[in-house]
C-alpha cells in the first residue's frame, strides 16, 4: 500500500481495466503505477460490457494488503506467510512461482493486529525490488533471481509502517522511523549505503511522491506533522508545510497528488489541501491555492482526471462513499449515498474510471461532474480487497485477504 494505509497503516486500495498495449506500456511497477497516479494507458473500454469476468487462474499466496507490482511476464508480491514476511516472483500467464525470499517478522501486535500482514507495496526498478516489512525490514532484491541484494532494520510508527518505497536515479527512498523520530531516507540501490536522510518529525502512513520543479526532483511526502518536498538528490528540505499532528484514530494515510507544480494533500478529519510549488531565489516556495474540510477519506487515495478529484469519503470502521471534486477550487461537484466497504481504489481508465472497495465489488462509472453513473460492477473476490490491483492489457490481477486471482474481460 501502499500503500496509503490498512486499518491502521496507510497504502490504499483494488480495480480492473484493459485494453492491447505492449508489454512495457503494460508494466505497473509500483504503488499506484508507474506514475504513482493510477493512470492507466492502452485502456480501451469495451462496447458492451460483459455480464460476468472469466476467471484464468487463482493462487493462494500469503496475508497482506500490499498491493502487486508487475514488471514484463513478472508478477511480484509481498505478503505474510506464518512467521515470515515474504516477496514472491510469480509468471503472470499461470501464477506458479518463479522464486522467492522470505525472513522471520514480528508479529503485528494491538488493534493493528486485525491486519496482521504486510501493508507496503514492492518498488521494482533498475534490476531490483525494493519492500518495507511492517516492523521496519526495509529489503532490496535482485529482480531476476531473488537474491538478497541488502537488507536493513529499521524502527517502525505506532501502528506499523505501511508507506510503500519508491525507486529514483539508482537510490531507493522510504519513510522510515518511529512516532515522533524518523523522516525520510535514501539507500543507495546496490550497496545499501545510506546516501541521505531528512529527519522529519516521524513518518505517516501514506507513501512518498516524486514532483519536479524548474528542473529539480523533489520527494513529496506527508509526515507525522507537516507535507514535505525535499530534494531526491541529497535530501535538502525544500519546503515544508506544518499542520497540528491529528489524534487518536488520524494516520495521515492518503498518498499526496502532484498535478504539474501543484500537489493534493488530503488528511482524515481534517480536509484537502492544494498548494503551489514554486522556484524563488534559491529555494522553493509552496503557498496554499485552497483548502477544505471536506472530501478526506481515510485509506483511499483519490485520483485527478481533467480537472476533476474523484475519491472514497470515510473509511476506517465506517463506510466509504464516492465523490467527485473540482480541482481548481475544491468545491464539491457531487457525492453519492451508496455505502462501498471500509477502504478503495479508483483508477482513470480513460473513458471510464474503475473503482473497487474492500467489500470486492469492482465498479466502472463514467468521468462526470454531473453526478454518478455507473456502467458495470463485478464481484472479484471472495474476502476483502484491500490492495489495489494490477491493470493489464485485457488482465485484472485482484489480491484480496490471502490469494492473487486473474481475471480478464472478454
């Protein structure tokens, strides 16, 4: 999850889509896709769509809410097998393992212990996979072979890490630390060598972000008590925006936004923020375009598509609803009143978006500012999707509580 967050830890959220495109323009390598945006390319929505799924293949694979990450014929998963943490390397076309690396974890332990697996999703570039167990393991893999490349511990937040790790110019960069003491931290890909780090208040449970500005990378994340851009290259804080840490129950769990300069913030019980990042003179400036107190969810990241934010309201032990908000100015375009499970994905899919809450019901309905209207909705699971899927060609890989399924649309 990155994922955002699982119950209590942030990685979000489950879909479909299809269409032919080639097999690099196919791969979803990372939370939330290539991009970090669930955008989807090559999508062609279907004339008529089909009353039911075919299911090709299902296999069972471990407990957990990170999402799967796939890579060319390679699909990978992090999950919980009895007492280890464990990355599968499996063949897309039938689901039987190619390889796979496991170590003893911790067991989740308090409330968080209703998700008692893995919430981080995989990281896969340059050769590697990179994972973050939910105590702190953070691991680096050989993509191909599944040999250990390093493998560090680290401390771990209250109610266990679930941020998802992302890859940039050769340095693998995740939230790291514990409630009150941590920050942000970038491990060379090869060696493991520590390259930077930004001590940040301690870390969220949403996943960091990549945002460029007049040429410079920046890491976008939220923290314990403030949304951060620091530089991907030597870590220098760039801008940061303070907010009064949430309560008991807040877990700032919502991955960011970047559309161009500008970055979507949203935190539980508090709203939605949208800022402006500038160069000024030496440094960078971020100011404050609007800000809500609507439309936060909780473990459901939103999606952006043509000026319009459409996400899951709620969440947690309640229930999530649909809405759709314009982007320049936060106001809200519409919400619907259908009760969805507790957690959710939405993905731009082109002519469609495609949703799937943790209660398996995946949705298609179309891009609107007019209201809700739906297209299609299938069952695709039998226990809860917390995870979001992987979207390939004509290929839907859902995982839900202990099994990677693929269905396809025909």
């Amino acid at each position: 999850m990155n994922l955002a967050s699982r119950m209590t830890a942030g990685t979000a959220f489950c879909v479909l889509l299809l269409g032919l495109s080639s097999a690099g323009a196919d791969d979803w390598p990372q939370w939330r896709g290539p991009n970090r945006d669930n955008k989807v390319t090559g999508f062609t929505a279907p004339s008529t769509w089909p009353k039911e799924l075919t299911q090709k293949w299902k296999v069972t694979i471990g407990v957990g809410d990170a999402s799967p990450v796939l890579v060319g014929d390679k699909i990978y998963v992090f999950t919980r097998q009895g007492g280890d943490e464990t990355t599968l390397c499996l063949k897309a076309a039938d689901g039987s393992e190619i390889w796979h690396d496991k170590y003893a974890a911790p067991a989740v332990t308090g409330a968080p212990s209703q998700h008692p697996g893995t919430r981080s999703t995989p990281a896969v570039a340059e050769g590697k996979v990179c994972t973050l167990g939910a105590a702190g393991t953070l691991s680096c893999l050989d993509a191909e072979k599944g040999t250990v490349a390093w493998r560090k511990e680290t401390e771990h937040p209250k109610f266990w890490d679930a941020s998802s790790p992302i890859i940039v110019d050769g340095k693998c960069i995740a939230e790291v630390g514990t409630d009150g003491a941590g920050g942000i931290a970038a491990y060379d890909l090869t060696s493991g060598e520590e390259k930077w780090k930004w001590p940040g208040a301690g870390p969220a449970y949403s996943s960091p972000v990549l945002l460029t500005v007049d040429g410079v990378k920046q890491i976008v994340a939220l923290t314990e008590k403030s949304v951060v851009g620091v530089g991907a290259a030597d870590g220098k804080l760039l801008w940061e925006i303070p907010f009064k840490a949430g309560g008991m129950g807040s877990y700032n769990s919502i991955t960011p936004l970047v559309d161009g300069s500008t970055v979507y913030y949203a935190r539980e019980g508090t709203g939605t923020t949208a800022v402006k990042v500038e160069k000024k003179g030496d440094g960078f400036t971020a100011s404050q375009v609007w800000s809500k107190s609507n439309s936060a969810g909780k473990y459901n990241t939103p999606v952006l598509k043509d000026g319009l934010i459409y996400g899951l309201a709620g969440g947690g032990r309640g229930a999530t609803t649909l809405f759709c908000m314009k982007a320049d100015t936060g106001d809200m375009a519409w919400t619907d009143s259908t009760k969805r499970g507790e957690c959710g994905a939405i993905l731009d899919a082109g002519d469609v978006l495609l949703a799937l809450s943790s209660d398996s019901q995946l949705i298609v309905f179309k891009p609107s500012d007019k209201g809700y209207m739906e297209v299609a909705k299938y069952k695709v699971a039998d226990s809860p999707t917390w995870a979001d899927p992987i979207i390939a060609g004509n290929r839907v890989f859902v995982k839900d509580k202990d099994s990677l399924t693929l269905w396809t649309l025909e």
